[in-house]
C-alpha cells in the first residue's frame, strides 16, 4: 500500500467499514429504545407501585442492577428498593444471579440486544 501509493483504496475501505460499524450501532441503540419503551408500558401496566421513568432509565444503563445502584438513585430504601427488585423478577423483568456475596438482577432483554452480533 505505502510502495505503491495506493492511500485511496485505503481510506475508503476505512470509511466503509466506518459505516458499516455506524449502521450497526443505529439499529442497535433503535433495539434497546424499543426494548425500554415496552418495558415501560409492561410495568405501568403490570406494577404500578413500582414504575417509576428513573427506574426504568437505571435498568437500562447497564444490563444488570443491584439494590444500592437503585439507593443511589434515590428509588427508595434498602427494604423498598429489594421489594421492588422481587416484584420485578417475579414478573419476569429481571432475572437474579448470586455473584459472590452479591445479588445482581439481569435484565434479560438487554442482555439479549447486546449480545446479538447481528
């Protein structure tokens, strides 16, 4: 490439792939806008007393939460925020594994759109 000059033929190789990664990206974060919206809705529906725009917005910043990420934000107490993660998993928005001493709660739907290598 560098002997020949052949510098064009590279960058746009570079830009297509710039593009494609970009497209990709799109249709993912369109996914996970989706994903949330629905989420949303099931839960107004389902648990009232525990939607809440924060919360939703916190289950869908890292594809897993736990009890003192919710603290953090100001959802609710220890005993409230552990209730509302209970009513969640039981309706199945989340899925709860033992990591060590901790209890993280999986959110499913997520997990699924981010390991998708489409």
């Amino acid at each position: 490439m560098t002997e020949k000059n052949e510098w064009e033929d590279f960058i746009l190789y570079m830009l297509d792939m710039i593009e494609e990664t970009s497209n990709k990206g799109l249709k993912r974060l369109n996914k996970i806008t989706v994903a949330m919206e629905e989420t949303a809705n099931e839960i107004k529906k389902k648990l009232p007393k525990v939607y809440s725009k924060d919360l939703i917005e916190i289950l869908f910043r890292l594809p897993y939460t736990k009890r003192q990420h919710l603290i953090d934000e100001n959802i609710g107490n220890l005993k409230t925020v552990g209730n509302y993660l209970i009513d969640l998993e039981e309706n199945g928005f989340l899925k709860s594994e033992k990591v060590g001493k901790e209890k993280l709660y999986l959110n499913q739907k997520l997990l699924e759109i981010l390991e998708n290598k489409e």
